[in-house]
C-alpha cells in the first residue's frame, strides 16, 4: 500500500540527481499530494520547488536536513514546515556549509596520499547547489576509475575508518531543535534503523532529543527495513513523539528508494502532519 505523503527528498542543492523542479515533477508522477523537499543543510531548493508544486497542485513542505553531532557520532535531523528565511536557521546553516568546505579540503588531503590526485577540484566540479558531500566525493572516485560504483567508493575510501575519511563536528542536538523551532518547523530524528547504536544509546538519544523539545521521528523510512516499522512506533509512542514517513529520494537510479514508495503508518502512531 502506499501513500500520498513523503517527507524526506532531497535536490541537487545537496546531494540529490535531481533540481527542485524535478523532483516535483516526479512527485507528481508517483501520484504524491504532499512533499517535503530536506536538503542537507540548505533551503536553497525550496523557493524553486514550491513554484513548480503550486502549479502541480502538489502541498510542498519546506523542510532542511540537519547535520548533528550526538555523543561523538553524526546523526541527522529534519526540520518540517520551517521558514526557510529565519535568520538563525540561515545562519546556522552557513556555519555547517562552512564546516563541509573545511572538510572537503581534508578529505582531498587524505585522498592525495593514497594517490587519488585533484579530489577537491574534480569534486567541487560536481557541486550543482551550495554543499559538498561525501557524495560528490564519491562520484568523482567512480568517474575517475578509482571506484566501480559510490557503494565501493566509501567502503573503500570515505566510510567510517577508511583513508579518506574526515570527521567534523557538526551542531549539537539543542542547536538544530533551537534552529529548526526558532523558523517555525517542527523537529524529526530522521531513518533511525541507519544508526548503529544498539539499544541502550537509541533510548538515551531520544530522552536527549525529547529534553531538547524535539518534536517526531521517521517511523517509516526508505532507508530502513520493513520489520522494524513496529519498533519505532513503540518508541515514538513510548516518547511521545508524532511520527513521520520518508524515502529520503536521492535519485531515480536508487530503484529501493523511489519517492513515495512508502507503507502506511502503524494505526497507533500520530502523524506529524497533523501538526499542520
């Protein structure tokens, strides 16, 4: 069964395949009345989407994915039906995009000693919106013959431990609770099933994101398997947070997360677009 609302895509102003208006356009296909464009890091996509959605008849929720740093680990917040020109959201923002330009750099660095020559500028090459991303990196080292395909690229060059890895230091949990409220929106702990944490650290991130005001979490996400929808809509239960759904659309090659392909909530949980 699918449904009607996807609140997780991203454009090619972060590390998407498509522009904003694209990704409409492809909403529209897949039949979507509501779509919330979360880049990483930027609204740059949003004004350009919701041109494009209003004459497709499409409600476009404007939205932002937020890199967070939670107990010396990356983890990703999305901000629902925010004002994209808050000016502490804005700035809080450009400090991260600075933060990934400091990093890329690193990243070129780590590279060139395993040979990789020219990363930074073949990669920034790729750029199309105002962030770079391991993403972009990766792209470069399949283009360039240096990796068959982005899966091979982080396994081995940019994940976790790998050569060119670079770790930053994102904004912590309060920060981007305090951006995301300050604009209006609402707080989502996006595709929990990605975090590795075990059970113990899962419930004292959610404690922490509840203590900070945080607002919901993707009790459905494309980037989670199916059996454990149930686990987290007892935990968004257990936490008394809404629940929202996402694929978190990257690109039209990536056939397991087509936007919108999404299952129902569980009955028991509270959708977040109730809030609106």
């Amino acid at each position: 069964m699918t449904i009607s609302i996807d609140l997780h895509a991203h454009t090619l102003c972060s590390d998407g395949d498509l522009s904003p208006a694209e990704l409409v356009l492809r909403a529209k296909q897949q039949n979507l009345q509501v779509l919330a464009v979360t880049d990483h890091d930027t609204t740059e996509g949003i004004a350009a989407a919701s041109q494009v959605a209003g004459e497709n008849q499409i409600k476009l929720i404007a939205g932002v994915e937020i890199s967070v740093t939670w107990e010396n680990k990356t983890f990703h917040i999305v901000g629902l039906n925010i004002d994209p020109e808050n000016k502490q959201l804005a700035n809080g923002l450009a400090s991260l995009r600075v933060l990934r330009d400091q990093r890329a750099i690193e990243i070129a660095e780590k590279l060139a000693k395993k040979n990789v020559d020219n990363a930074l500028a073949g990669t920034q090459a790729l750029v199309k919106g105002s962030i770079v991303s391991r993403t972009h990196f990766a792209q470069f080292l399949v283009n360039n013959g240096y990796s068959k395909n982005l899966q091979q690229a982080f396994k081995r060059y940019l994940g976790d431990g790998k050569p060119g890895y670079a770790k930053a230091h994102w904004a912590s949990l309060e920060e981007a609770v305090s951006w995301i409220h300050d604009a209006g929106g609402l707080a989502v702990i996006a595709h929990p099933g990605r975090y590795k944490i075990g059970r113990a650290r899962m419930h004292a991130l959610l404690s922490h994101f509840k203590e900070c005001g945080g607002d919901a979490i993707e009790v459905i996400s494309g980037s989670q398997r199916p059996d454990v929808t149930p686990h987290f809509a007892r935990l968004a239960a257990e936490y008394e947070l809404f629940a929202s759904v996402g694929s978190d659309f990257h690109s039209p090659s990536q056939r397991w997360l087509e936007l919108g392909r999404l299952p129902a909530l569980p009955e028991n949980c509270k959708p977040v677009w109730n809030c609106w």
